[in-house]
C-alpha cells in the first residue's frame, strides 16, 4: 500500500500556534503531528513510500523529513500552489505517484493508540475507496468534520458538516482510496474549482459504488484550533506518561549537611530514575549514594547551576529544585500530575498559605515577584500567560520542551528563570504555574540574587525579548 498525506493546508483556525510553521510541524506532546501520521503509516500499515502534499511553508517539512530514511520509509514531495482549490486538489496532485491502492490520511488528525493496522485485513480492495469512522456521542464534533450513514459495513450516506447526526458515525480523515477513484476525483475537479473527497465519495454511494466502512478504535483528535491542539497533547502525554521516566536536577545550595537531607527526601519518593546534583565550582562531590551523579557547574550563578543540571538528566521528564530544603519533595506529584497537560510546570512561592514564617520570600521581595509576573502577563498578553512569580527554581519540564527552547536560553543570573518562561511562550506550549510549599532553613540569609540588579534585569528582558 501506498501511502498519501495532505500537509498543503494554512492552519488558520490554529493560530497563533501555526503563526510562521505549517499546521501539521506544531508541536504535539514532543513531536509533530506529521511524525506521528508517518508513524502509522510505517509501523501499522508497512507503508514504505509516502507522497506527501505541502504548501505553505512546506521548506520546513521538507528540511524536517528530508527523504525519510531517517524515519524508516522513503519520501516524495509533491507542491500545492492552489491550496484555496481543497484537499481534492491536493489528493489530485499525487495521481502519478499512485499506482495502487493508497492510504490517503490528513496532516492534523491526531490518532492514539490506534487500529489501524486491521485495514488490511478488511476487504478494501473491493471497493473504490473506504473511509474510517468513529462512534461518538459529541454531535459537535461529527458537525465540524463529516457524518457517515452506513449499513452492512458499506457507506450508505455522507453528509458534510450536517444540521443533523441522528444514527451518524463521525467521519475521519482517513480513507483507502482505488486508481479508480482518482478518475471520479479528476472529473470533478473538471466541472468544479473545489471539490472534496468527501462529496466525491458521498456522490459515488448515490452511484451505487461499493464504498467501506473501517471503525477506528483508540481516542481521536482533529487538530483544527488552538484548544484541539491542547487536547491532542492530554491525550497522547496521559496515554504515553506509564512509560515516562523522571531525572532530578538538584542544585547544591546550602551546606552539606543539608544537601544529604534533601538527596533523602527525594531519593524516598521512589520516583526518580535518574538523580544529578549540581555543584558550584571548586566544590568537592560530598559522600553521595552512587546512584547520584555528580557535575560541576561554569558558575555558581542561578542560570548556570540550573542550565548545566538540566543538560546533565537525560529522563523523560526534568524536576529542577535546590538542596538547601526549601524545595519540599512533597510537592513532586503535583508536578507529575500537572505536566499530564502542560508542557513546563513551575512553582509560585507567592501563596501566602505555604511560606512559612521566617523566610525572606516575604515582604518586598515577595511583592517584587508578583510586580513581574504581572508584567509579564501583560506585556506577553497575546500568549496567554498566568503567573504570580517569576523566580522559583522549582519547576518541572518535559525533555523534548527543554531542548526546543535550549538554544535560546542565553543568559546564565536569575533572570534564566524568566528567560524559560519566555522561550516556552514563544513556542507556543503551555506553562501551568501551581503553589508549593517554600521554608528556607537558613533562615535571616538574604539570597544573593534577591537585589535591585537582578529585578532590572529580569525586566529588560521581559520586555526587550518581547519585541526584539
């Protein structure tokens, strides 16, 4: 079977996450959704050569996949410059490199843990083309794409975007498609600018031609705005979190003594596979289990301990804190359970409720944080950003987020934390700030980076990375 995938559309109603990149290259729990598509292909239906369509901004998918023999399968480009004519068109285009039955998926359909596989064991090859369905009760979502009428497991009806979806199947953007059905397509292009497979197909069941019907099994999401593209990231992160391993950051602050404390209390969740301590230059490694890796960093400043710990955990998923026991291991699940649906989660210290008495995150310094965070949410309004403070070094990140945005991250003070935040945005994913217990142990210690240059600094950056 060949493979076919149509990556020409814009993404409009995608925006700003499609602003500058093709809808079907954003980013989905770690990788583009176009991977994933191929992904199915390859691994399901052993497709080893795939056409795929590209239009706006089709360099990108082309520099991404180049041949893709990096991705097990070999890879032709084929260029729509009339995308306002449809996916007909689209599908069109690939004719000459069609000369079999072909898989013929869409670039933005998201599909988990799927079945697709059973397709070749159906008799699609009876037919001039099978589409795949979905039983659903979200009426809404059969009106945004098509709705299948079937009976004895052949396509009696489509309906695009119905009024109606009494005893309707929800329609999928996947369909096993004959040569044959090339000819109906090309004959309708001939008589209409725009014309879609779906009237097509819905036109050659009016004909009495056999059209299948395939039941996808496994959770769906059509990417087609910005709350889908959410979901799609829930869904594939809660299906794949079982497997994901968690890495430890720990940045050495404080005394020894106190950075085998908190070692302890980590190491006691049982839920890190992978521990590194970070250590200020010319500090000696302290008397650590084996299982903790040791790594020194440039500086000891607040960027440089933190950017050299995250590039030393190779896991799954990063947990940064410092070892001083202002971070509390308590905390960790409700960073699990938060990065489930976010793509970097970071500690607020600004809830009142869960500093103890005593610690210097009060007063001033706590008011200068909200100020910030409060910038921030208003000079970045336009990424929807939510925050209350913008200096906690507690925070968790999936990997692949942390290596998008590591090339960018410059500075090496305490405006790294900031900086993080802004890279994140940029990207267009999801930060999910939540409250965590604060209580510095040495307490009356006024932190190095707690001064009027460090405030500056963060500030400029906030507004001179927004419009640079």
């Amino acid at each position: 079977m060949i493979g076919v995938i149509l990556a020409a559309g814009h993404g409009t109603r995608a925006y700003p996450y499609s602003k500058g990149v093709p809808k079907s290259m954003v980013d989905v729990a770690g990788k583009p959704n176009l991977e994933r598509v191929v992904a199915i292909m390859r691994d399901k239906l052993h497709v080893v050569r795939i056409v795929v369509v590209v239009g706006a901004y089709g360099d990108q998918i082309r520099q991404y996949f180049e041949d893709g023999a990096r991705f097990g399968v070999a890879i032709v480009y084929v260029e729509n410059d009339a995308i306002e004519r449809g996916l007909g068109y689209s599908l069109l285009l690939t004719r000459s490199h069609v000369d079999d039955y072909a898989c013929v998926m869409l670039a933005d359909e998201c599909y988990v843990d799927s079945n697709h596989e059973e397709i070749l064991a159906t008799d699609y090859r009876s037919c001039v083309a099978t589409c795949a369905v979905q039983v659903t009760n979200d009426t809404d979502l059969i009106r945004q794409n098509y709705a299948v009428y079937a009976e004895r497991g052949f396509v009696r009806r489509l309906v695009e975007k119905p009024k109606h979806t009494d005893g309707a199947l929800l329609g999928l953007g996947t369909f096993v498609v004959s040569p044959r059905f090339y000819e109906h397509l090309e004959a309708a292009l001939a008589t209409e600018s725009l014309s879609d497979p779906v009237s097509v197909l819905g036109r050659l069941c009016e004909a009495g031609e056999r059209v299948g019907v395939f039941h996808v099994r496994g959770p769906y999401v059509n990417i087609n705005n910005r709350d889908a593209l959410n979901l799609a990231a829930i869904v594939v992160r809660a299906h794949e979190f079982p497997a994901c391993t968690l890495g430890l950051a720990l940045m050495m602050k404080g005394s020894i003594e106190e950075t085998s404390r908190s070692i302890d209390e980590f190491r006691a969740l049982g839920r890190f596979h992978q521990i590194v301590l970070v250590l200020p230059p010319g500090v000696a490694s302290p008397n650590t289990e084996p299982s903790v890796e040791c790594v020194s960093a440039s500086s000891s400043r607040y960027g440089d301990m933190m950017r050299t710990g995250f590039d030393a955990v190779s896991a799954d998923i990063l947990i940064c804190a410092q070892s001083d026991g202002s971070c509390r291991a308590r905390d960790v699940p409700k960073f699990i359970e938060y990065l489930k649906e976010a793509d970097f989660v970071v500690g607020t210290r600004t809830t009142r409720q869960l500093i103890e008495q005593g610690t210097n995150m009060r007063g001033i310094v706590r008011f200068a944080h909200i100020l910030l965070a409060k910038l921030l949410e208003i000079v970045w309004w336009g990424y929807e950003p939510r925050f209350t403070d913008t200096g906690c070094g507690y925070r968790a990140v999936w990997n692949s987020t942390y290596r998008l945005i590591r090339g960018n991250l410059q500075t090496s003070g305490p405006e790294y934390s900031v900086e993080m935040f802004l890279e994140t945005l940029k990207c267009r994913m999801r930060i999910i700030e939540i409250p965590v217990s604060f209580a510095v142990r040495r307490k009356g210690v006024k932190e190095p980076d707690q001064t009027l240059r460090a405030f500056v600094s963060m500030l400029r950056l906030i507004v001179g990375r927004r419009f640079s």
